[in-house]
C-alpha cells in the first residue's frame, strides 16, 4: 500500500465514522462532549482499525433512518453513551 492510498484509506474510514455519528443523530452530541477532541479522535482511531468499512459503507447507504449501529461498529457504546445523554435511549 503507498503512502496515498493509506491517506485515502484513513480520509474514507474517517468519513464513515462522520456519517454514522449524523445518521444516529449524535453528530452534535459529540462536539459538547468534555475534551471532545479526545473522544472524537479515539474513535476515529476505533474506526480506523475496522476491518468492515465495505459493510459499514453498504449499511449507512441502505439506511435512511437507524436507531442503533451495526453490531461491528466499534463506536457502538460511545454511540449509545451519546445517545443517552442526548435523550435519544
């Protein structure tokens, strides 16, 4: 793998995580967090080391509206933790 590969890679996975955060509606949630920088680039790096970005691009695609991730996702409990605090549970 190149160097510019990896980057797109990464810059793809990225972008994933950012569209399951808005599709679960906990986008907003994320960035009131304390030391939301913190949290935001610990779960990138969660996504990051996935290995369903195929699965997980076909599931955001094919849902409109979800209520809870994948069971792959491995943000799944900081979702549900953004969630409960957002009244979403």
């Amino acid at each position: 793998m190149t160097l510019l590969d990896y980057l797109i890679s990464v810059d793809a996975r990225t972008a994933l995580m950012g569209r399951m955060m808005q599709k679960l509606g906990v986008d907003k949630q994320l960035k009131s967090v304390p030391d939301h920088a913190g949290v935001t680039n610990r779960a990138v790096d969660r996504c990051r080391s996935c290995g369903h970005q195929d699965e997980c691009s076909t599931w955001l695609d094919e849902h409109q509206q979800a209520d809870v991730p994948p069971d792959y996702c491995r943000n799944r409990d900081l979702i549900a933790r953004l969630q409960d605090a957002a009244g979403q549970s």
